[in-house]
C-alpha cells in the first residue's frame, strides 16, 4: 500500500527495534511482545527509514540463522498489510526542528517527524525517553498495550 502523506494515514507505526525483536530470538519474551505487537496492527504504516534501518540492522542476526533473504521478505510482507510512509522534504524540516527542541538523534527524528507528517497516532518503539513528542504518543515496547480494536 503507498500512502499520500499529508491525507489521513494509520494509527500506529514502529520503529526499528520493533521490528529487530520481531525476528531476534535472543529474548524469547521481548520476542513474543514484538510479534504479537505486529501481527496486531491492522492500520500500521510502515516508515520508509524505518524499513531501510531495518534491512541494515538485521545483519546483525545472521550469526543467529536469520538472513538477508529473509529480511528483505519480511519488509515485503509488511508492505502487503501496512501503508508506505514515504520521507519528504517537510520531513527533513519537522526533524530539525524536534531535535532542538526534544534532544533527539537525527535519525529518531526523522521517524517522529515521518509519523507527525503522516498522521500516526502512536509510535511503538524502545525508548525515545519521551511519551509524546507534538502529539504523537510513543509507547514504550515493556510497556506496550494492545491496539484498540477498529
């Protein structure tokens, strides 16, 4: 699904580490959080920086019998269920602003200000140290809740 922007988008993204539990059996609990997480967002927006984070990170769990190939189709599979969030100009703009005011990494601020351009409603993620950023609700992965039904 390709997403427009500035229209109405999703209610829930997430963030890179998510997605890394997703398929990191180190931590079978934060493992399990993670997958049932994902598996639940029906209205979820898939951040282009976050999926290209994502595909880069996963290296990092090959020594653990998880490859490239398998990455790459996971990304895919999202992109089937989940809206694209695509990076704009006005992105790059929001992002300046919110790490001067929130003390944010580049990056970090790069998927807060691609959910706040998109209309995402909450971000699920590690720890931005932060539960809202501009009205964008962060929710933390130990203290994640189900998403409400639709």
């Amino acid at each position: 699904m390709l997403l427009v922007l500035h229209g109405i988008c999703c209610m829930n993204a997430v963030d890179t580490n998510i997605l890394i539990y997703v398929n990191d059996p180190r931590n079978p609990a934060k493992q399990a959080i993670a997958a049932s997480l994902v598996s639940s967002l029906t209205d979820g927006g898939l951040v282009w920086q976050v999926a290209c984070d994502y595909l880069a990170a996963s290296r990092k769990l090959e020594s653990l019998g998880y490859d490239r190939v398998q990455a790459y189709q996971y990304v895919r599979d999202l992109q089937q269920v989940w809206y694209t969030v695509l990076l704009t100009w006005a992105v790059i703009d929001r992002s300046e602003d919110l790490m001067s005011c929130f003390s944010l990494s580049h990056w970090d601020s790069m998927v807060v200000a691609a959910c706040l351009e998109a209309n995402v409603e909450t971000l699920y993620t590690k720890d931005f140290g932060y539960s809202d950023i501009d009205g964008l609700k962060l929710s933390i992965l130990s203290e994640v809740p189900k998403p409400a039904a639709a």
